[in-house]
C-alpha cells in the first residue's frame, strides 16, 4: 500500500526558513512557507530552496501556514507569486497579515485573486483526494497559533508547528487537549515536532500571568515621572503588548506604537478584537516622560525603531529601555552590540535574568514535549526547527519515551517514508541551495528618525 512521503525543504539545523511537504501517492501539501534575515546584514532575507516544490506542479495541492511569524510566514508572498494556482489554507488571523504584508509589499492587486481559503480551528478540511487536514488551537507567542492534524488512506500525522503549553493564559488562545487526545485515541502514526525549547528542562514553566505581573512591579519601581520608558517586544505577541498597555494606563501613562510592525501587526490585532487598547498611536521618536513606548527592533533588525534610536544622539532625559524578548539563535552579538551601545549612552536596560522576568517563550519546553508525547503516543516521531543540539536532544527524549522509531534527519530534502504500518525509509532526494535576496524597503523607522534628526538619506 501507498507510503506517507515528509521532507524537510527548511526549517532544520536553523532557525527560519521553515516549509515541510507531505505526499501520498502522486497529490502532495506544503506546510509554510517562511524566511530568515542573514546572519550578518539584516537588508537580506534568505528562502528555502523550491526546486523540487516546483518540479511537482500539479501534484502539489495546498500551502498550509501555522501562524504568522516570519519564519513560517516570511516567504508568502514569493510563493504565492510563483504559484498563482495553489491554494493557500490558514485561519482568518493569518489571512489578514498576508494580506498586510501583500500590501506593504505592493502586491494586493498582482494577488487579488489567489485561491487563499481562510478556515476556522477543529474542523477537518478535505484537500485534494488524497489528504483531510485541521487546524488546532495551542498557545504561542501569536495569535490563532495552529498544529496541522493531517489524515491520509494509509496513516495520520500531527504536525506541531510552534506551540507551547500555557498553564495560565491571559488571552483567548487554549491549547486544545481535548481533540489531541482524541486523535490520540485513533493511534497516530507520526508526531513531526518542533524542538526549539527542548533545551529548557525548567519543571515548572512560567505563564504570560507571570510575566505580567513582574512587569507590573518592575515598573512601579522604576518609574518617575520624568523618565521615558521604553519597552521593546515581538511585535506579533499581542498578549505582552495587551499587558503592556495595561500597565501603561496603571502608570498614568499613553501607551504609543513605534515602528512598521508593531503598528501594522497591532492593527491587525486590534481588527480582531484581540488588542485591547483603543488606539493604536505612532509618535515621532522616542522622547515623551508621559508616555510608553512599545517599540519594534528587540533583535536589533537593521533600521527597526531600536537600532535607530540606538543610532541617534543620546536622550538628555534618564531612559529605561526593557527587553521582553528572547534573542532568537543566531543573533545574539547584534542583540549584544546594540544593549552595549544604548549602555553607553547612559540608559537603563532592563533583560530577563535571574532578577527581572520579562519574557517567556512561545516554544515547548521539555516537560511540555514529553507530555505530548506520553499523550499521542506516535509510532514515528521526527523532531525539527532547531540545531544539531536541539534536533539530538529531542530525539534522545523520543528515546527514552520508547516511541518506536524517532528519526534524526540528516539535512533538507531527505524524505522520510512510511506509512501505519510499514518501518520508515530514509532518502537524500536532493541537497537544497538557499536562495538569498537582498531587501531594497525603506522602514517606516527610517523615515521616522530622518524627520525628527532632519536627516535626509537616500534611498537603500
């Protein structure tokens, strides 16, 4: 009988560039479509390699997005240019910010008529002949975050896309046990699993309550009135942008939004009802004692609102600037060179350390993935998005769960076959070359600090 065909396009050994294929037969889906800035010079993204995406054609029947961030997200719109009649499949949340990103990129009209099927979480979509998929609710650091439950004739996977288990939310995500255990109850055949915070062996995760709280403290210590504060965060995690505003008002003070994304991906939120706040209010720059900046650039992205004001002459104000984000991998000596530049200026930078709780992650930690794991109980298990040490160390717990065949892949475009019965078969089906294209945008940050330092650049 017809085999279950994975292979990995993107997304292991590195942080971005996420896409998965799944095939059965001669009809095949693809799970996002993401990117991934240069490590060294953030003006240029890199893609996963399409050429064997491509070589499909017909045979490929739907793009399928988890969520919203870039590196799941990031390459939408250069796929959908280059395949104007695969459906794409995500849920109205993800629609809308690609759409946003469509129109930031000039694109709405050339992608007006895409097939783009927006759909609700917990029910199962038929796609193609061959494949039913649904999207599921779990909690991470976006909103409408989804695991891609997939049904073939010859066995089912789950795919986790990223996902943690939040033990006390603060929003209208709930991770969906129910259904899980459900599908459990069915038997699984594969568990393809991100392995990101698989390092972090804490016990005891800690909730957005948690870290909501300790802002709250952090700021009524910190503040007087003659001081700005900043806070930098992702500007898609709507949750900590809702705790921040709220605080904001509990400080006497006018939360405002500075930067593309944090203003475009807030009004999105705001759209949905799952922004709080009832305005969404760009200022100039940075420099107001009765308000709170809620500011793009907590990676140190090229002329985000962080980088340039990092840039500009330093503030004659005392200034507290927090971090409520994680480093991604891979970029923690620009994070580092840019704390070390605002430092010397003479503010204060608050970080999540052993003193300050200022963020938790979007990823699974540990504990959270065993549980899945004792639940779906999976026959195969395929951990990605992660490095060497993330990938080995999942399939190491996979192991001593003594799930029956846990499989370390090996590098993009290795395809893994099997199905609910048969041992699964690995085979290098092609060695991908990234494809790396330089950025020519102009942020709205940039426009910004040339206005308020009356400094005008040309064009990059």
């Amino acid at each position: 009988m017809s085999q279950i065909k994975f292979i990995p396009v993107g997304g292991i050994y590195e942080f971005g560039n996420q896409g998965y294929l799944y095939g059965f037969e001669d009809e095949w889906i693809l799970i996002d479509a993401g990117s991934q800035f240069s490590s060294t010079d953030k003006t240029y993204h890199s893609y996963p390699d399409y050429s064997f995406v491509d070589s499909l054609g017909d045979k490929l029947k739907a793009l399928i997005i988890t969520h919203n961030h870039e590196d799941h997200l990031g390459g939408i719109t250069r796929f959908m240019m280059s395949h104007p009649h695969i459906p794409v499949y995500c849920t109205p949340f993800v629609e809308s910010h690609i759409w946003l990103k469509a129109s930031q990129q000039d694109l709405r009209l050339k992608l007006k008529r895409h097939p783009l099927h927006s759909c609700y979480q917990g029910h199962l979509i038929p796609v193609g002949d061959k494949f039913k998929i649904e999207f599921i609710s779990v909690n991470h650091s976006t909103p409408e975050s989804s695991m891609i439950y997939i049904e073939t004739p010859n066995g089912n996977v789950l795919h986790t896309g990223d996902w943690r288990y939040e033990r006390n939310p603060i929003g209208k995500d709930r991770m969906n046990w129910a259904r899980l255990n459900e599908i459990a109850q069915k038997g699984l055949t594969a568990l393809v699993a991100d392995s990101t915070g698989i390092l972090n062996e804490t016990k005891n995760p800690l909730s957005e309550a948690d870290v909501k709280k300790s802002l709250y403290s952090i700021f009524q210590k910190t503040v007087h009135k003659d001081k700005v504060i900043i806070a930098t965060t992702f500007s898609t995690h709507t949750d900590r942008i809702n705790a921040l505003c709220e605080i904001a008002h509990n400080l006497g003070r006018d939360p405002k939004f500075v930067g593309t994304g944090m203003q475009a991906n807030s009004g999105v939120s705001k759209k949905y009802g799952l922004l709080h706040e009832k305005r969404i209010v760009g200022e100039g720059w940075m420099n107001n004692p009765n308000s709170f900046y809620i500011a793009t650039g907590c990676q140190a992205e090229v002329n985000s609102a962080m980088d340039l004001f990092a840039q500009g002459a330093p503030l004659k104000r005392p200034t507290c600037i927090l971090f409520s984000a994680r480093v991604i991998p891979g970029e923690e000596e620009k994070v580092a060179a840019m704390k070390a530049v605002l430092r010397a200026k003479g503010y204060d930078l608050i970080e999540n350390d052993a003193t300050h709780l200022t963020h938790v992650s979007g990823h699974a930690p540990r504990v959270d993935t065993e549980h899945l794991i004792r639940l779906m109980k999976p026959r195969i298990y395929i951990p990605i998005h992660g490095n060497e040490d993330h990938l080995k160390a999942n399939v190491r717990l996979g192991q001593e769960l003594r799930v029956p065949c846990p499989i370390l892949l090996k590098k993009c475009g290795e395809q893994i076959s099997f199905s609910k019965t048969s041992e699964p078969i690995s085979e290098q089906l092609y060695t991908p070359v990234k494809v790396v294209v330089h950025s020519k945008e102009r942020s709205f940050e940039k426009r910004i600090f040339e206005k308020s330092t009356g400094k005008n650049r040309k064009r990059t």
